[in-house]
C-alpha cells in the first residue's frame, strides 16, 4: 500500500493555488478551447472540481463513516456542472475551488484517523465495497486527471500553429 493521508493532503491542499496560479488572468481563448465536441473547457473542468468538492469526496466520506456498508453512496452526477448555474466570473470560480477545497481539508482531518479508519469501507453504487483510502486516492488522482486535462486541452488549441514540432510535443501526441 503507497497511500498515506499526510502525502494526500499535500496535494490537495495545493491543486486549487496551482491552478490559480496557472489560470488567473488568462484570456478567454484559452479558458474557452476544447478537444471538441462533448468535451470539456478550462472553465467546464473548474466548475466540475467544485462540484465535486460539493457532492462528491466529504459527502461520501461522512456516508462511509456513518453507513458502512448498509447503504449505498448516493450517485455523483459528473455533468452536473454543465447545467446553466448562476454566471460567476472565472477568477471568482477559482476562489470557490479553494475556498471550498479548504473546508474540506480541515474536515478530512477532523473526521479521518489514518491509523484507524483508511480500511473502514462504503459501498460504492456501481463498484460494490471500497475501502476509505481508495476514496482518497482517487481525490487526489482525480485531481492530477483534471490538471493534465487543463494542460492538455490548452495545447491542443495550438496545436496546427506549431507546424512540424507537433512530432516532439508528446502532449500533442494521440492517446
């Protein structure tokens, strides 16, 4: 087993400031561009990682905690997001994610004993019985997933203005 709380926590509590730094102030174009239809943009990825802070990771958690294995989690919708909200500006959606991204932290400390509850498990609705150390793991690759995502579909906008170097961007690179 690799995971451990503290090593998470590290990254978690530094993906809102990362993206905050990378994103603040960029234009439209590059907060706008896709991978095309029914992808996601920059802005799109944002609201989905607030989302998730919302419905998904501490709300899942205290179900683990409380229910066990009783009653299934209830669903993540993963589009969610994607229904028109009130309009927000983007610098003001990035103080969301690390706002809300602080809160949870201080609770994910408050209510998580590494020593004593990371084998405690839940019951996921589609993947059966999981353990609380594979929900954190996979908050934090989650948010590792949507960083490269971000840079990946920030690349692709160039992709046809660098020419012939698109054989040395490995991001441009077919997946």
């Amino acid at each position: 087993m690799q995971f451990r709380m503290e090593e998470a926590i590290e990254v978690l509590e530094r993906t809102p400031a990362t993206l905050g730094h990378f994103l603040s102030g960029l234009s439209e174009g590059w907060l706008l561009c896709n991978e095309g239809e029914g992808t996601w943009n920059v802005t799109e990825v944002i609201e989905h990682l607030i989302e998730a802070e919302r419905t998904n990771w501490i709300p899942r958690l205290e179900f683990l905690l409380q229910e066990g294995e009783s009653k299934p989690f209830p669903p993540f919708d993963r589009y969610s997001h994607l229904n028109a909200g009130p309009e927000r500006s983007f610098g003001q959606k990035l103080l969301d994610f690390q706002t809300i991204r602080s809160h949870n932290i201080a609770l994910l400390k408050q209510q998580v004993d590494p020593d004593r509850d990371l084998e405690r498990t839940g019951l996921h609705p589609a993947f059966g019985i999981v353990k609380l150390r594979e929900l954190l793991s996979t908050w934090v690759i989650h948010d590792l997933t949507h960083t490269a995502q971000i840079v990946r579909v920030m690349a692709e906008r160039y992709r046809t203005d660098v020419g012939p170097w698109t054989a040395y961007l490995g991001i441009l690179k077919p997946r």
